[in-house]
C-alpha cells in the first residue's frame, strides 16, 4: 500500500516558521486516515487547509470529490509544527475528512445556497445564536421548507429557552421531511424529543430515545450532548455485519444498463484476492440525497482505486426513480457513462431483509470470501483505514 501512495504523491515541499493564517479563509481538517496520502505528507487532524489549487480553501466546498480533478496541489498548515505543507497529488482522495472553520461559515454562508453540514457544524459548536441566525435566514430565502434548517431553527429555539416553540419546528422536520435527509439530522431530532422527556422528569422515556438518536449517528459531538443531559457518554453500538459473513448469496435482474442478472457467488470468486466489492442497499429507495453524495464519493474511488474496489451492486426494492428529484440519481449516471463497474439490481425483499439496513443508503464492504470488512457511509478516511485493515503488511 505504501507504494500505492507514493505513486499518487506527486510532490511534497515544507515551510517552517509560518504564521497561523486566517481561520476565515481556511478549511479545517476533522478526521484523518491513519494510514493515507494525507498522513505521508505529515498532514494531521485539526491542521487547516490554507488553498487548494492556489485558491483560499474557504472558496470550495469540503467534499472536493463534488468537483473531480486529475491532479490537485494542496496548502495545509501544521498547528503543531507552525510549517506550510505544499502537498501535489493525482486527483486522488487523500483521506482527510474536511468541514469548514466557525470563522469561514459565519462570514460565507449564504442563506440562498443553504449548507446543512454547516449547520449541523454550528450546532456542535453550541454557538445557537449563530445557527438561529443562519437557520432562520435560510428558511426565509429558501424555496423549501423541508430542509434541516427548520430542525436546526427548532434547536437553537428550544435551546434558547422557547421549548414549545422549538419542539413544533423540529417536530414538523421529523414528521414531514427527516426522510429525504441522512439520520445524522434525524438524530438531532431525537436528541431534543429526548431532551424535553428528561427536562419534564422522564428519565427512563429520555434515555430510551438518546438510545435511539446515538444509534442513529453514534458522533462525538451528539454523545457530549447527550452526557450534558445524563451525565453518562452513551456507548458506540458495534457495526451489526462487520466481521461477518454477508447473509447468503443472490441472483438479481439489473435495473439498469440492460438486461441480465447478476450473482454475488460469481462476483466474489471473479474477485482478485486483495480487491473488495461494494454493496450499497437502499432498501425502499431509489434514491435519495444520501445515495448521490455517495455515489460522487465512489466515481473517485472508482476511477482512482482500481487496484482495491472490484466494483459495486446497489440493491433497491423500488424500481421506480424518484421522478420529482432527479438530481438524486445523477451522480449514478454519470459513473455509469464513465464506464465505472456500477450494477443497480432490483432486490424482491430477501436481501433487504436479511441484512436488515439501518439507513439508506447502507454500504458494506465485502472481500472475496464473502466476509464484510466495512459497514457505514464509506466516506473516504474510512475508505483508507478499511483498505490498511486489510492491505498486507
């Protein structure tokens, strides 16, 4: 693996003694790989990254796969070392999780293109003065109600000491509109159900729903939330398959791209040894916003990690796309157009009901033996780690 890296490692330079820059213009690195391009170039968790192709980080958005590249030359500034890092790579994820600093999104968030990453970033900081600031202005410019503005507005509201007030905005987000988003919106919302049961008293009902809201994104920040409230840090469930056989075979008809069937038996044995298949289950969905971001994240897996991704099977029990967002299976046809190993198959319940998804999209990573080395949203730190997991030594 290490001489994987090497070849998408185009250049490294150093400055030391450098002045911390702007945090304003700067993005910031959240997670990083253990074992990745990042990590070679001596790129650590919380360093900033100052430009991306000689523009402010600021400028972009953090999921720099949205944007595709054949090469990038990157600017990140060690906190703990005071140096530039000047890293030239392929266009290759380098495995470092990326969010925007406090600083950059009050100054650049624009309520008319609403982020609600960044939003969510604003509620673990606990700055809601800010978040209903910004919650409240993106749902006045907004077209849609049913974005995870009104869940954040409702936030910073109960937050703010108007509970009812609060608990009616994040109730209409949980009831109406929780569906099109990922549950790491859903388990805010969760979180503050909880959060008034165990304000009014009702101990056992809170911690049952903090049970089930952690359950639902198990993130540092939602854990310290719910400690604030308990005075206990809930435990990180275990992945329910990782480890684990995935649960039987199957022969699918294609969705898309024509006619046929594919078999998970005849993929797993036409698998190269060190190479791992995708399977992304959607269960009731064709598509959502969850399954295009990941579906941009795999067309630079795909066409960068060749060596270690076989392809991959997305399974759905609805053959119908969702005709009134088509942008959410966008990204699927254009990995399809590029030629990239993509086979949606039309799943009649067995599979779905077997694996019993707890979100949608819900991807596993299976290695030739039919064993799942990776459960989760498969974001690229994650993608790193699985394939130094299993990379040999």
């Amino acid at each position: 693996m290490d001489a994987f890296i090497q070849k998408h490692i185009l250049g490294i330079r150093t400055t030391p003694n450098t002045p911390l820059p702007r945090p304003s213009a700067c993005l910031i690195v959240s997670r990083i790989a253990a074992r990745c391009i990042a990590a070679a170039a001596g790129v650590a968790e919380k360093d900033l990254l100052v430009q991306i192709d000689g523009q402010p980080a600021a400028g972009f958005m953090p999921s720099l796969y949205s944007y595709g590249a054949a090469q990038r030359r990157y600017v990140f500034y060690s906190r703990a070392r005071h140096e530039l890092i000047e890293l030239h790579a392929s266009g290759i994820e380098i495995g470092v999780a990326l969010a925007k600093t406090l600083d950059a999104i009050k100054l650049t968030y624009d309520p008319k293109q609403p982020d609600p990453k960044a939003l969510e970033q604003v509620w673990e900081a606990r700055d809601f003065r800010s978040l209903a600031k910004l919650a409240t202005a993106t749902l006045a410019a907004g077209k849609e109600r049913g974005t995870p503005a009104l869940l954040f507005e409702g936030a910073a509201l109960w937050e703010g000491g108007r509970h009812d007030d609060g608990l009616a905005r994040i109730s209409e987000y949980m009831d109406q509109y929780a569906s099109w988003w990922t549950t790491n919106y859903s388990a805010v919302g969760l979180f503050y159900f909880g959060a008034e049961w165990w304000r009014r008293g009702e101990a056992e009902q809170a911690t049952a729903i903090f049970a089930e809201a952690y359950g639902q994104n198990p993130s540092e920040a939602l854990g310290r939330s719910i400690e604030r409230q308990t005075g206990a840090r809930p435990q990180k469930p275990h992945p329910q398959w990782l480890q684990r056989r995935f649960p039987g075979d199957y022969t699918l008809p294609l969705l898309e791209g024509g006619p046929g069937e594919v078999s998970l038996r005849a993929t797993l044995q036409a698998m190269a040894h060190e190479r791992l298949l995708i399977v992304c289950l959607l269960a009731s969905y064709r598509g959502n916003g969850p399954y295009g971001d990941f579906m941009e994240r795999y067309q630079n897996y795909a066409r960068f990690f060749p060596e270690y991704l076989h392809g991959l099977h997305v399974l759905t029990l609805t053959r119908e796309r969702p005709s009134e967002r088509p942008y959410y299976t966008q990204a699927e046809d254009a990995a399809r157009a590029a030629g990239y190993p993509v086979s949606v198959l039309l799943d009649p319940g067995d599979v779905t009901q077997a694996v019993a998804p707890t979100s949608s999209p819900f991807i596993l990573m299976i290695d030739r033996t039919g064993t799942v080395v990776y459960e989760g949203e498969l974001d690229s730190v994650a993608l790193w780690d699985t394939l130094a997991s299993v990379a040999a030594p």
